[in-house]
C-alpha cells in the first residue's frame, strides 16, 4: 500500500510533469489526461510511468521522454525511470466531441438483403429533410457505397492539418474502405489492420463541423468488425436489415443479438424487398413475415417495409424522394429522426 509519504510524492511528480507538452497532440499532459499511472519504488528510487498518447511514434517517445527524464531524474532526483506509452484514442477529434451526431450503423449479418442501398438511400431521405448526413462504408469485405453513387476510385486528398477530406455527392459526405485499396484487391483484413483502418475512418478525416448523422455501412456478420465498431462507437444504434425470407431472418436476429450484447440500441428491423407493386396490388414475392418475425425476437420495433423496384430515374440504387419507394426512406428517415 501507498503510504502517506508516497502519496505526496506521486502528487508531486504529477505536478511536476503535467505542463509538459505532448508533440502528439500539441497540449500538455494535463490538457490530454495523458498521466495514466505513476508508480514509486522507494527501494530502487525508481519512477514508473503510463502515458497516454496518441500516436506511439519514435518521435513521441523521445520527446517526452526526454522532457520527463529531465524533470523525474534531474529536478525530483530519482534514480531511475521507466515509461510505458499507450495509444489513446483523441477523444476531441473522435467526431463526436462537443457536436451531437448521432451514429446509424447499418447491419443484417446475411449479406445481398440491401444493406448499402438502404444506407445510401437512408441518407438521401434524410439530406431531403435538411439533415446533413454522413456515409462510412466500413464493409471491408464488399464495399458497394461508391458504386451506388456512381464514385470514381481515387485516393482522397489531405487538408492542411492532414486529415483527410471526405468525398461528397448529393450533398452526402462519404468515405469509403474502397478508396484506400490497392489494385482493387478484396479487402481480407483481421483484427489490428481492420481497427486500423476504422479507427483512420473516426479519428482522421476532415467530417463537417454540422454533420448530424453519420450512417455506418457494416460488413454482413457479426465478427471482429463489429466489436471494432463498438469501441469506437459505442453511442452507435444499429438499425436491421432483413428480407422477408426465413433464411435471411434467422441471420438477422443473430446480428441483432450481437449488437444488442454490445449494447448497442436497435433502432428497429427495416424489412427490404417487402413486396411488389404491381397495378395497386402487393405481392408477396420472397414470402412474408420475415421482418416482423426478427422485430419481435429483438424487442423492438418494424419500421420500414421498402418494396422491390428500381429508382424510375433508370439509376441502379438511389431512388428519387417523390417515387412510392423515395417516399417510403423519407417515411424511415423521420421515424429515425424521431428516435434518435
Ligand atoms: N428493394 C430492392 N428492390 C430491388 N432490388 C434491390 C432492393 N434492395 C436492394 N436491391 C438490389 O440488391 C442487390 C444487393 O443490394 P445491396 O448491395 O444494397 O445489399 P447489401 O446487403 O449491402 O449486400 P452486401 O452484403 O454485398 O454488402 C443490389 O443489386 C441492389 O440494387
Ligand atoms: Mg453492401
């Protein structure tokens, strides 16, 4: 145990330490609450450090270690020191730092039931509402969201602070795993490469000050991503997306359950290619029930059916706001709106 006398002393040194400015994120110590931990072994009149910072570089470490040798062994006269430095995540440039957005991440554990087109076609609703709505597409395994918009692949451009600018199309701002791939080679990443990226996605891009909602595309399943997500998301509400089909609800509610063991919050099940029109009919296509079914396995609520049909303009996926269709993501953007 501390005892009283050790107590004083690591309050000292914590004095002592924390004007020191950390070049990893250009404040002191204390403005970043990179003093983790401080240890003293009376024994070996040795000082042991955690400190937190934000890029583990060469360049970080010898800086600060050089600023804090100079205080622990030559101001304090301790012996010895020794330094841990661990990467903490900048909590003022995580996007959601003194702004309100609100994080939609979009999953259905089956893959093909609609995810991206309901993502995109989510943010053009809610950009139709005066929303300023945002696109990740985190689906490292298939990305389809510059596809949708019709996107050339190039790398993004950096701002004068290094971060990178986000394409916008149709006033969306949208980034994509797909944009930093080499000779479009499908996306294998596991784990630490896989955070990597993400965590590049959150921490390093130039997002609009105003930006409201910020949709996250989400590879089909329930893996490592997911858990990625949640570290860096954890205020993220999911919404499902399921067709009406068994087979693709079953999955559905397994991803359902894993967010919800994340605890993340299920804004609802949105049930896509529900039906057909047909002549003012409705036609049960790929069978019936399946969203209701995974609504009620999940607690929570249907709030969209999106038929089957093409955007009347002749695109491939995003459809017109003032189309049947267009008016059914105006209808689910409100919801969400309300809910959120
Ligand atoms: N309501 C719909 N009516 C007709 N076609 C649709 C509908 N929703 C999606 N599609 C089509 O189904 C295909 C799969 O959709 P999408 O890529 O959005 O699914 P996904 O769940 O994101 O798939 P993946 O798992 O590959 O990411 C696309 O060709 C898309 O245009
Ligand atoms: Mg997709």
């Amino acid at each position: 145990m501390a005892s009283g006398d050790n107590m004083d002393n690591i309050a000292k040194i914590k004095q002592s330490i924390e004007h020191i400015v950390d070049p990893s994120f250009g404040k002191s110590l204390k403005e970043t609450d990179g003093i983790k931990h401080i240890a003293i072994d009376d024994e070996k009149n040795a000082v042991t450090l955690v400190i937190g910072v934000k890029k583990v570089d060469d360049q970080t470490k010898q800086q600060l270690t050089r600023s804090l040798a100079k205080i622990i062994k030559i101001d304090l006269g301790y012996r010895g020191m020794k330094i841990d430095f661990q990467r903490v995540i900048d909590e003022e440039s995580l996007l959601n730092k003194g702004r309100d957005i609100k994080y939609i991440g979009v999953a259905s554990g089956k893959g093909g039931v609609g995810k991206s087109t309901v993502a995109a076609n989510l943010a053009l609703a809610l950009t139709r509402l005066g929303k300023r709505a945002g696109i990740i597409d985190a689906d490292v395994y298939g990305s389809s969201i510059p596809t949708i918009f019709d996107m050339e692949i190039v790398l993004p451009k950096a701002n004068a602070d290094e971060k990178i600018i986000p394409f916008t199309h149709e006033g969306i701002e949208i980034i994509s795993t797909e944009f930093f791939l080499k000779d479009n080679k499908p996306l294998m990443w596991r784990g630490p490469m896989l955070g990597k990226m993400l965590n590049h996605f959150f921490e390093d891009i130039a997002w609009h000050q105003e930006l409201e909602y910020m949709i996250v595309d989400l590879p089909p399943g329930t893996g490592d991503v997911a858990m990625d997500i949640q570290k860096l998301i954890p205020q993220s509400k999911m919404l499902i997306i399921t067709t009406p089909h068994p087979s693709a609800s079953h999955v559905a509610i397994k991803a359902g359950y894993a967010a919800k063991e994340l605890n993340h919050g299920l804004l609802g099940v949105v049930e896509n290619m529900s039906y057909f029109r047909h002549n003012g009919d409705t036609i049960q296509i790929f069978g019936e029930g399946g969203g209701a079914e995974v609504a009620k396995r999940l607690e929570t609520d249907l709030i969209a059916q999106i038929p089957i049909g093409q955007p009347e303009s002749g695109h491939h996926s995003l459809f017109g706001m003032e189309e049947p269709i267009g008016v059914d993501y105006l209808g689910l953007a409100n919801k969400l709106i309300k809910s959120l």
